[in-house]
C-alpha cells in the first residue's frame, strides 16, 4: 500500500499541476487513508473540483461547513475554497473519483466573462452537492467516469471528448445550481483568514501567540477564535500545533535529522511535549512513523 502525498505551500495552496500534457484538467482516483496523514489536509486551488464517491462515504469540510457524500454521490468544489476530505466512519475505507479543472477551459475567453467568471466569484456557491437521483447530477457524475477513461487510454481525439463532456458538464452545473450572490463581508472573510493561515505557515518555527495572529488578521483576540472555530473546526493554538506536527512528518521521511532536532526545527520547545502530541495526532511515536516510512520506502523498492 503506497502512502500518498501531495505539495502545499504556505498559503495552504495545492501546488500539484493539474494537467495533462495537452489539457489543464486531471482526474485521479484518491484512497483518502492512503495520503500520509490519514486524510487530505486543509488546502486550496485555483482548479474546479468535482468528485464522484466510488465506495465508502467521504466526509468533506469546505469553509465552515461539513458535507458527507456516500457512494454513488458526488459534490463540486469552487475555485480557491479550502478544504480537506476525511474518511466518515470506521474502516469506511472510502475511494472516490476527483477531477480538477481549470476554470479557463471550459469555454472561449468570449464566452467566459459571461458563463464562467460569475459562478467561479460567487460567494454564495463553495460546493454544489451533486445526487445521482436527480438527472442532471447522474449525468455530470457519469462525465466524470467516461473523462477519467479518456484521459487514461487517450484514444484518438480523447482530448475533444474530454473538452466536450466538460462543457456539458458545466453547463448542467449552471442551468440546476442557484442564483449567484457577490458578498463583500464574505470575500473579506476568506481574505483574512487566508492571510492568518500563511502568516502561521512562514513563522511556524518561532514562539507563536493568539495576539500575533489576530493582529496578522486585524481582529481581536476572540473573533479571531471565532474566525478559527466557524472556518477550521479548531483553535488558532490548536491549528499551529497540528501545523508543527505536519512539518515534522515532512523531516520524519529523511534519515539524517534526529527526534530532537526536528522537534525544535518546527518550533517545539520540548522533545517529550512533541512525542506526546505526535503521538495524540498520527496514533504512533514519531520514531515509530519513521520506521513505517522506512519499511514502505524498501517494499516499493523490491
């Protein structure tokens, strides 16, 4: 079993290229155990994101809010949302389709201003839940299948098959989705929490206190909790910690770096405290995780 891991920057940006070598839209199917940490952590991307659930039930957190999505479901994602995606339930075990696309190959650039942009700003629409039983979503659910075939055998003009059910695809998307709000105090929002979450991941190694963050975000103590809370599910503190600890996983996979030496290389200030979090985060020691990862790295080797 392959652990899976994929590159963010420190705005919580997915740096993976979505892309073909012709087409600026990919689609993997995603085993959510096996990424590295047990699920798909906190990120965001340029890219569109529709997701077909193939087994098990997924529970995805997108801004402030919780979708689960059982198997044959599926749910669209919007440009620039934050999000992670988490099995939902005991050993669900769940697999699903993902195909990300960016929004400027769905239509011409004429045509784009007009059936594209507003839907992509929108502060109204983070995700659409996509059903089967309706129509319209069993038929953008079967366009994600039929482009992930396409873009795995690349048969002669796969890449016209695959731009064309994308435009249907969004065209059933915009003809069943709401009307479209603009909100200032909701792009604002998204604004400052942003810059909070990329100020935490510069100077993660350094002491960090609840007042440095809320003055990053412009707020006070207690909105910025509040901020943390509605948005993240957790507290500004809270958030650090795990951030630390996602660092240290990074370390965990070389071989030079001692315990001692990451803990304070992502900015704990004991040893024995960052064992004892590591241990409450990943259910084993860091030096336990890097024996793991090193058993992995010589099975993939054989």
């Amino acid at each position: 079993m392959q652990n899976i891991e994929f590159i963010i920057d420190h705005n919580l940006k997915e740096m993976t290229e979505h892309r073909t070598d012709t087409l600026s839209v990919a689609c993997y199917e995603t085993t959510i155990v096996h990424n590295v940490h047990g699920h798909i952590p906190l990120h965001w991307h340029d890219e569109l994101q529709f997701v077909a659930v193939l087994q098990g039930k997924a529970l995805f957190h997108i801004n402030d809010q919780k979708i689960a999505v059982p198997q044959g479901d599926g749910i669209f994602i919007n440009s620039g949302m934050m999000h992670m995606a988490e099995d939902h339930g005991v050993n669900e075990n769940c697999i699903y389709l993902c195909l990300n696309l960016s929004p400027h190959v769905i239509m011409p650039s004429d045509l784009y201003v007009t059936y594209v942009h507003p839907y992509v700003t929108a502060t109204n629409l983070p995700f659409l839940y996509i059903e089967r039983t309706n129509v319209w979503g069993e038929q953008i659910l079967d366009a994600i299948a039929r482009i992930r075939r396409e873009l795995v055998d690349q048969v002669p003009y796969y890449e016209v098959n695959v731009a064309s059910a994308v435009l249907n695809m969004w065209k059933l998307l915009i003809m069943n989705g709401y009307s479209l709000e603009h909100d200032p105090s909701e792009m604002s929002r998204n604004k400052r929490i942003k810059d909070m979450l990329q100020w935490i991941h510069l100077n993660y190694a350094i002491p960090i206190r609840l007042e440095d963050i809320a003055r990053i975000g412009q707020l006070s103590r207690s909105e910025t909790c509040r901020y943390f809370k509605q948005i993240l599910r957790t507290t500004p503190m809270q958030y650090v910690l795990e951030y630390r600890i996602q660092r240290s996983i990074e370390l965990l996979q070389l071989s030079e770096p001692s315990i001692t030496e990451i803990a304070y290389e992502v900015g704990f200030n004991s040893t024995s405290y960052y064992i004892n979090q590591f241990r409450k985060t990943m259910n084993s020691t860091p030096l336990q995780f890097r024996r793991k990862l090193s058993q992995r790295d010589k099975n993939q080797n054989l």
